[in-house]
C-alpha cells in the first residue's frame, strides 16, 4: 500500500490547485479521520462535516477504503508506518531534485499528528512541509523545524474556545483558517486581515497573521453548530 500522492494530479482538491505552481511538486497524505488521528475533531465539531465526505471520496467508496486502511496501518504497526513514509519520502526529494523543483509535503490532508514528534520533517530539510492543525499548543514552547509551517483551524464551537483563546495568546503570526458560510468573507476577522484561501495552500501558509477563508464544502454547506461561520455574525475576542 503507498502512503504518498505524489501525481502531478493530485486527488485533493486544494493540493492539485497549489500543484499548477511549476516552482514546486507537492506531496500528500490522506488518512480517515478518527478520534485519535483528528484528536481535536469533536471538540472542534467539524467530524461529522469533514470533507472525507465530499469530493471525489463521496463519489468512489474506492477512495475512502483506502484512506482507512492507510489509518488501520497507523493504528497497528505504527514503526513500520514510519519506516515506509520515511522511505517515500527519500524517493520523492529525489524525485523533485531530479526535477529541479522544491518538494512540498502535506501530511495531514485529513488527519492532524504531529508528525515534529517523529522527526518527519528534520529528517528531510530540503523539502518543505505543512499542516493545518487544532492543537494549539503546537504553536507553544517549542519551536517548529524550519522547514515545517503550521496553520490553526478555527472553529466557533463552545467546547473548542478554549483552542482558539489558547493559540491566540501565543502570539504566534501562523495563519488561522476559517470556514465561512459563503464567499462573501469580511475584511477582517478576530483583528487579523482575511484572504481568500481557496485557491492555494502554499500561499496561504506562507502569508502570515492572516486569517485564511475557506467557503463550506461538501455536509459542511449545511453546519449549524458553530463550525461554520456565518458571515454577518462575527464573534469577537472576548478574553
């Protein structure tokens, strides 16, 4: 089984956008989301509305069935998980040198490990790597590798405020993703200028203390539980 998408086409949407740079040749890992890999998932409420439910994955059974059996493998045979990734990964820096072009890699295409803690990115420093993440505390105390770039997911749920208070406070200029009901997006969010994110992830992750929207996708369209942001309803700090 190949962890690694590393096609021209890649099979996630934003991914294939972010490709079209001929500068870079992207790299991605896709897993099915649960509660351990996507930890911050229920807090956040965003499981039920994930995009694995979207796209092509809600069109070919095929697609999810291989997502999972790419988190079963996580789950049972962790080390020998690592050794394959760390394994394709050599192949494609090779691969993108060959080329002549900068590799990039995301990981987390539907998970959020963290994958600083298994020197995934130390280990390759010539290429380039990023996530969205829900763990706030990613952006705290220790510093991320040089070649690693993070970008928080918002959600406006109760329970996750406390993840939103607690990467703000780290004064961190790491972008902030947002979803928005519709593509109408505010000039400004939380104090931070807002950008259109749906065209590249690169851009994104390298435009600092913005905060990038994303319109709804997929069950998403439909999300009533603070996930979504509505558009004419703000929220503001409150701490």
């Amino acid at each position: 089984m190949k962890l690694l998408d590393t096609s021209k086409t890649l099979g996630n949407t934003k991914a294939r956008k972010t490709n079209r740079d001929d500068s870079i040749r992207m790299a991605t890992l896709t897993m099915h989301p649960d509660n351990v890999v996507c930890a911050g998932a229920k807090a956040a409420g965003c499981m039920v509305d994930c995009l694995k439910d979207s796209g092509l994955g809600a069109v070919y059974p095929s697609i999810n069935k291989a997502r999972q059996a790419r988190t079963d493998y996580w789950h049972d045979d962790q080390e020998a998980f690592l050794i394959q990734l760390n394994h394709e990964l050599r192949n494609f820096a090779k691969l993108c040198a060959k080329q002549g072009v900068q590799g990039v890699v995301r990981l987390n295409v539907m998970s959020d490990i963290s994958w600083e803690e298994h020197m995934i990115p130390q280990s390759f420093p010539d290429l380039q790597f990023y996530d969205y993440t829900k763990k706030a505390r990613r952006f705290h105390g220790q510093r991320q590798p040089d070649n690693y770039r993070l970008m928080f997911s918002y959600s406006g749920v109760k329970h996750y405020q406390h993840q939103v208070q607690s990467f703000l406070k780290s004064y961190s200029d790491a972008p902030m993703a947002v979803v928005f009901r519709n593509k109408n997006f505010p000039s400004t969010f939380m104090g931070r200028p807002v950008i259109n994110g749906d065209d590249s992830d690169w851009v994104n992750v390298n435009n600092r203390g913005v905060v990038v929207g994303l319109v709804a996708k997929g069950p998403a369209k439909t999300n009533t539980n603070g996930f979504v942001v509505d558009n004419n309803v703000i929220p503001t700090l409150n701490f």
